[in-house]
C-alpha cells in the first residue's frame, strides 16, 4: 500500500512538472496579439465592454472668397463632446451607442455671428458600427439627427462620424511602413449636398507615449476632392475643388483604441453661380485645423 501510494505521488509529480514545462514552453512562445517592432505591429481596433470612449472633437477655418474683385473673410470654431457606449455582441465588428453630449459652432461674417442650434440632437443616440480595421460601417441614425448650423441652413450628425476612425492597416507594419486608405464623406443639408474624397497616406513613425498611453504615432499625408450642388436665394451652385493638408494620430496599439488626432490643411475651391442675372464665378482660399482627443475617465 505504501510503495502504491508513493508509486502514485511519483506519477503525480511527474504530470504536475510535465504541466509546468508544458505551461512555461507555452508562455515562452506566446506572442503579443500585437506582434512586434521586428516583425510588424498588428493594429485592430477592440471593443472594451466596460470603457466608455468619450472624444472631444474641435475644428477651425478661415476662408476667403472673391466676389467682383472683393474679398470676403470668413471664419469658424467649433466644438463637439462624442461619446460611445459599447454594444457587446457575437460578431467581429465593433458598435457602439453614440451620443453627442456637447455641441457649438460659431461662423463669422461681414453680415455678423452664425451660433448653431444643436438642442434637437444633443444626446439623441444613434448607433456606430466599424470594422476591427476602422472602416465605418453602419450610421444610418446620425442622418436622421438633424440641426440649424447657424446658417439657416439644417445638416445632420452623419458626416460627423462617416470616417472618424483612422483606417488601419490589414497586414502586420514595421516602422516607416506605410499604407494607403480611402475616406469619403457625404454631408448632405437642407439646401444641397457636398461629396468630399480622401486619399491618405498613413506611415508608422514610432513608438510614443501619449495621453497615458503607449502609442504607435503615425504621419499622415493627404489629398481630397470636393464636389458639391447647392440651391441659395434661387440660384443654382456648383461648387468644385481640392484640399491638401497633414495630420498626425496617435493609437494605442495594446489595448486597440484611437487616442488622438491632429491635422491641418488648405483647400483652394471655385463656386459657380447660375440663374442670376450674370453668371459668376466664386474662387475660394481656406485654411483649416482639427483636434480630436480621447479624454481621460
């Protein structure tokens, strides 16, 4: 009984050392979900169940347009508090509750102060979906969220959101890999529509602390096309043009989560008038910033 019961610890002992080499090998040649410097950093967004993201959202311009050999200035600032509550389900994408819980603009002209009137949207929520790799997918509800720019004029929350994510890439990224991705944003008002197409090159600079976070900083090159139509006082606009600018974005490549954005740009667009009594044509200079951040809980 008692060379059994020996025999038995014997064995025992042995499973619970094969157990422990067998763990320790694992762990040995376990690698991080988002690879390495070495052989490429792997970037996917990720949903976390119990972490709310709130952004804030800030953008100026300056705009300056010739009419008959007058310039015209005009300027704007603007602010928006997002934030998204995350809806757990079985499939691979990411969808989250989103809310706009602030919201401002203020647009200068010759003819005075137009103040935005977002009471009808603010904390209305709609719902968010986008791919592990940042590609919006589903925001029908924004475009029912409807609002007074300020101008008279009523436009909704959907461009917004339409490529708030930075676009990722699909294949593992070494430092000064870099990638192209696509934005297209539609913002449709009450009085026409404005189709706005991105090309973006993105490259992997480093790895960077930021924000409380350890931060894969990518640079970002870009280059837009602006078409849009648009009916004022009777007269039909066709407005047509291009935008160039940087931007930098920070992404926290443990946890998957986009940290911060910063980017500027200038754009040179040409309006023309028809259904007056002479057509004309309206060239446009615009400088513009935009500052998007998530904020710490």
């Amino acid at each position: 009984m008692k060379t059994k019961t020996l025999r038995t610890l014997s064995s025992l002992g042995w499973i619970i050392l094969a157990m422990a080499i067998i763990s320790f090998s694992g762990c040995a040649s376990k690698k991080a979900a988002w690879g390495s410097l070495e052989k490429g950093m792997v970037m996917q967004y990720q949903l976390h169940p119990d972490k709310d993201l709130n952004y804030s959202n800030s953008t100026s311009f300056e705009q300056t347009i010739t009419v008959m050999e007058q310039e015209i200035s005009i300027t704007s600032e603007s602010e928006q508090l997002i934030k998204m509550m995350p809806i757990v389900d079985k499939s691979d994408d990411l969808t989250y509750e989103v809310t706009m819980e602030a919201l401002s603009s203020v647009i200068n002209t010759p003819r005075g102060e137009m103040i935005a009137k977002p009471e009808e949207v603010i904390g209305k929520p709609f719902k968010l979906t986008i791919s592990s790799l940042g590609i919006e997918l589903e925001y029908s509800g924004a475009e029912a969220l409807t609002y007074d720019y300020g101008t008279g004029d009523t436009k909704s929350l959907s461009s917004d959101i339409q490529a708030f994510f930075p676009d990722l890439p699909d294949h593992p990224v070494r430092t000064g890999d870099s990638w192209e991705s696509h934005d297209k944003i539609t913002e449709i008002s009450s009085n026409g529509k404005l189709i706005m197409e991105f090309n973006n090159i993105n490259t992997f600079e480093k790895i960077e602390n930021f924000n409380g976070y350890e931060c894969m900083k990518v640079n970002v090159v870009f280059l837009a096309t602006l078409k849009g139509e648009g009916e004022q006082e009777n007269l039909q606009l066709i407005t047509t043009g291009e935008v160039e600018g940087t931007a930098t974005w920070y992404y926290a490549y443990k946890e998957g989560i986009y940290v911060s954005q910063l980017g500027e740009g200038k754009g040179k667009t040409i309006t023309q008038v028809i259904g007056g009594p002479q057509e004309m044509s309206l060239p446009a200079n615009r400088i513009y910033t935009m500052k998007t951040e998530l904020l710490n809980e």
